[in-house]
C-alpha cells in the first residue's frame, strides 16, 4: 500500500524566483484546437503599452481541469470572505484604475 502511495505522489520544486509571483491585472485567452494558451499581461495606467509577463500553454483537458479548480476555489473563498464584487468595464482594455486623477 506505502509502495503504491509513494508511486502516486509528485515531488514538485519551487524555486526562490517563481515563488516570489508575477502580478497580473488582465489576462487574454486563446486557443486551437490543441491547445488554450493563456497570456498574463500587467497594464498600468496612463501608459498605453503592455507587456505580456507570463504565458501558460495548456492542453483542452487540463484548460478545463483548470476553469474547474479556479470555481471551486472562487467558491471556497466567497463562502468564507464575501462575494466578490465585478466591476462593470468599458469595453477595451481596464485603464481606468480608480482613484483621483493626477494633475501637475
């Protein structure tokens, strides 16, 4: 039983640079037929050029296994902390942070 456990189990490693994160604030998804491809885009205001930070290639099943662990987790999270609240967008990229404006 301890030799079959041990078979299923998956060492995975993280580096001190991958733990420290990427911060995202837009995400764009595309796909094939073989493939979903996910870019993770950092856009900040007042500067009209961003760059993709991070991209993850995923195959259909695991974009699915993915869309399914993120609603399970969405779900985890709102019954402990509350709804989360979605604010309506223009269409077009999110460049208005809120906030004041700034003025010289």
């Amino acid at each position: 039983m301890e030799e079959q456990q041990n078979e299923n189990q998956i060492n995975i490693e993280l580096s001190e640079e991958i733990a420290e994160g990427i911060f995202s604030n837009l995400a764009i998804i595309t796909h094939s037929n073989t493939e979903f491809v996910v870019d993770f885009i950092r856009v900040m205001p007042g500067i009209p050029k961003a760059k993709v930070k991070s991209r993850i290639i995923l195959t259909p099943e695991h974009a699915k296994r993915l869309m399914h662990a993120m609603q399970d987790n969405i779900e985890k999270f709102e019954a402990t902390n509350g709804k989360i609240k979605m604010q309506e967008e223009a269409v077009g990229f999110p460049l208005n942070f809120g906030g004041p404006t700034a003025q010289a």
